[in-house]
C-alpha cells in the first residue's frame, strides 16, 4: 500500500494538469456547442465556424453568422429575418485590472 500512494498521487496530479489543456485543445470542436446552450431559447441563432485556438488575448474564427427572427407585428403576419455574416474575424478582450475576470468587468471587441 505504501508503494501505491505515491504512483496514485502522482496519476491524479497529471490527470488534473491535463485536463485543462485538453479543454484548451478541444475547444473548437466544443465551440458551437457551448454557443447554443447560451442562447438557447432566444429569437436569435450564432453559427461559427473555423474557431481558432484561444488565446490570453482572444479567439478568432473564419466566419460567424448571427440570424435574428422577429416575431410578426400588426403590419404584417410574417416574422422578418436578419443575418449579419463576418468573416476571418476576431473576439477580443482587453482586461484594464486582474479583477475584471472575478467582476464579469470587461468589454468584447469584434474585428
């Protein structure tokens, strides 16, 4: 038993390194997902794609698609539907303290 502690310690030390690089790696297979269980519900839909790693400083994709469909007024019975497309784009944070990350604090920008 004693010999084992130590194997065993050093196994679950690696697996907790690991697994946040996995995350890391994996993102942007994982990205659209997360993207529609945010907005799940709403009258609007996010489709991207060619999401590139992320970075400290943002994420970049190679086109993001936002589609919004308002619900039919008195004018007309039919709901109308909006797409803005962007391409080889690029969301980006800048951070001006440390505690902006624990405060939801900070602004995205879209280039």
């Amino acid at each position: 038993m004693p010999k084992l502690l130590p194997r065993l310690l050093i196994a679950v030390l690696l697996l907790l390194a690991l697994l946040p690089a996995a995350a890391w790696l994996l993102f942007p297979w994982y990205a659209q997902s997360l993207l529609d269980l945010a907005i799940k519900d709403k009258p609007f839909r996010i489709e991207v794609s060619g999401v590139d790693l992320p970075t400290t400083s943002g994420i970049g994709f190679r086109s993001l698609k936002a589609i919004i469909t308002t619900p039919p007024d008195g004018c007309s019975n039919e709901a109308a539907t909006y797409t803005l497309s962007l391409t080889n784009g690029n969301i980006s944070w800048r951070l001006k303290t440390p505690n902006q990350w624990k405060t939801g604090g900070f602004s995205a920008q879209v280039s």
